[in-house]
DNA sequence: GGTGCGATTGCA
DNA sequence: GCAATCGCACCA
C-alpha cells in the first residue's frame, strides 16, 4: 500500500520517525521497479533550525522545501553527490526528511545519502516530483516498532552549533547499513 | 561579476 | 588525512 498525502501533512519529526521501515520504490525510465527499505533518516525544520537549507529564507535551490509535503527536494552536494528528502508538513514550513540509507529485500543496502540516491538512480530530475506519482513513492513496508528506533544527533551540520546536537537522525537499532553514533 | 563552500564519498 | 567537483548563496 502506497503512503498518501496525510501522511506528509504532519510534524516532520513524526513523518521522519515513520519512515523507518518503509519502502522507497523508484520506477526507472524502462519501467523496472527498485525497492528498498528506510533504515535511516533525518528531520530538517523549518524556519530556526540552523542546520536547515531553509534557515535563510527561500532560495531558488530550497523552494520545492516551502511546498506543500509530498514532494521531493533533491539537491546536489559537494558537486557530485545527490541528496533525496521527503517534503513534510503545510505550505511555507519549509520541512523536510533526508533519506540516508535503505536497503533492498535482497539484503543490498545503501548507506549515506550519495550512495542511496545512486542506488535508486536519483537525480535533480526528480526535484520537486510528486511522491504520490509514477517514478518515486512510499509504500507501507514494515514499520519498526517504538523500541527499535534510535535518535541521534544529524551527521555532518556541525556548523549548525546547537542544532547540530539536537536528536533528529532516526535509526533502526544495531542495523548493519547504518554506522554506530 | 567574483568568491567560498557544502545535509559526501573514496582512496592514499 | 585529503582531494574531487560544481551549483549556488552571498557580497559587491
């Protein structure tokens, strides 16, 4: 069962939280499907959180995060590596998930962000796609139950100061495809 | 119009 | 430990 609008529309930290589990689905140009399950994400907010590309404001690279959730927001980093959220939440919040590892029911899995959208084959194309459309969804996969989920500080916004401390990465414990911390 | 750097990764 | 590599945020 594919994940529907409602599910965006509420705090990006629950959204965040929920993912886990779930399975990202990626249709390839020729029509073949890959799948794989979320085992680590991280909530961005809105307008306050330092470590968010939305913190100064909309920008051309950041509006698809001002856009009702259900979208993608895909950018490129370091000049080389792709990055793939999940919009969350109402119109102008500017909240967003980032999906940093998955692994596929053949036990294949992706760890960090550059290396899961090269796995599902993601790009800038699909900036701003609807997460409700033909090439890239959610479905409902297996959700981790409450004692499996661990919180951690998000990796690499140190610039971010205090932000960079609040617990905002979710993880499936003890997962081999995502790193201790 | 010029400049500095990043929500990372792979290799020495 | 560090280079790769470029879109874009920010300043002038």
């Amino acid at each position: 069962m594919r994940l529907e609008k409602p599910f965006y529309l509420r705090d990006v930290r629950d959204v965040a939280r929920d993912l886990l589990g779930r399975e990202l689905c990626r249709r390839l140009p020729g029509g073949v499907v890959l799948r794989g399950r979320l085992v680590e994400v991280e909530a961005y907010l809105g307008a306050g959180d330092r470590a968010s590309h939305s913190f100064r404001g909309l920008t051309p690279r950041n509006a698809p995060m001002f856009e009702e959730g259900g979208i993608a927001y895909v950018y490129l980093v370091y000049g080389m590596h792709h990055c793939l959220n999940v919009v969350t939440s109402s119109r102008g919040d500017a909240c967003a998930v980032l999906l940093r590892a998955a692994e596929s029911p053949n036990g294949v899995s992706a760890s960090g962000p550059g290396r899961l959208t090269r796995a599902f084959s993601v790009d800038r194309s699909l900036d701003r796609a609807s997460l409700l459309g033909p090439d890239l969804w959610l479905e409902e996969g297996e959700p981790i139950p409450d004692s499996a989920v661990r919180r951690t500080a998000r990796i690499g916004v140190d610039y971010a100061g205090a932000w960079s401390r609040r617990k905002l990465r979710f993880v499936v414990a003890r997962h081999p495809a995502v790193s201790a911390r």
